[in-house]
C-alpha cells in the first residue's frame, strides 16, 4: 500500500465533498511503518431528520462519489455518534464519519495522544479513545482492548 498517495487521494476527495466541515488524517497510517490501511475522522453536518440512520446519511454525503458501504459488522460501538465507511474505489482508505463535533474534537484528541506516544499496538489505541474520546475510566477502558463494547 502506498500510504501518502491514499493520504493525497483521500484529502482530494473529501475537500470537495460539500458536506464535510472538517477532516484530518487519523490513525497508525501517521507513524506506522507499515499501517493496514488510512484513515479519516470527517465531521459533517447535521442531516435536517434526526431519526436519519448513518446508513441514509452516508449515502446522502456521499451521493457524487465513490460506493462506499459501512463496517458496521466490523465495529459493536457504531452508536448514533459515528459509521466507518469503506470504498471498493479507494479500498485502502476508511472514512470515521460523525455529526457530533464533541465526539469529532474528542476522537482528534486520543489521536493525538496515541500519535505523541506512537502507540503500535492497536489494543493500546483503542484503550487511549476509550478513555480520552469516550470518557470511559481505566478499568473499563481495558475491557473493551478489542474495540468491542
């Protein structure tokens, strides 16, 4: 995988998505020397139906490109605050897709921190966003090192 050209095709496409109000790069794909994949935290407006599920909010981002589809299967704590999405066009990219820009400023943050101590161990990371995006103590925290929740 060729990370700064998905890095450099993921900020072309999402800087011309209208609904997105902010993104950056997030994830091991920063300092990983060899990251899986790379990932993106965008933060978009707020569809006008709240009862709109991630699904229909989603596709309503996404209208003009690529097919994206979420990974709900892969992830037991897709809540009504963020959807992971995943393209058959840019296959080595993720999308972290949120209307909450508490959780978007929280999740930037645990980034950061896993960034500033290079965490590679991806149970390390989980814990860090545990604790600092979703203000889960230590202990409970640790529970949950798979992603479960």
């Amino acid at each position: 995988m060729n990370v700064l050209e998905n890095v450099l095709q993921g900020t072309e496409y999402l800087s011309k998505c209208a609904a997105v109000k902010e993104f950056c790069l997030v994830g091991s794909a920063i300092y990983h020397p060899e990251p899986k994949d790379v990932d993106f935290l965008v933060y978009i407006e707020q569809t006008p139906d709240p009862d709109l599920g991630y699904d229909a909010l989603a596709a309503r981002f996404l209208l003009d490109g690529p097919y994206w589809y979420t990974l709900a299967n892969e992830y037991d704590d897709q809540t009504g605050q963020w959807c992971a999405l995943r393209s058959s066009t840019f296959k080595d990219i993720n999308l972290i897709l949120t209307v909450d820009k508490g959780w978007y400023d929280r999740a930037k943050l645990a980034n950061e921190v896993c960034h500033a101590l290079k965490l590679m161990d991806k149970g390390d990371r989980v814990v860090v966003y545990r604790v600092v995006r979703d203000g889960d103590n230590a202990e409970m925290a640790n529970t949950k090192r798979d992603g479960s929740r």
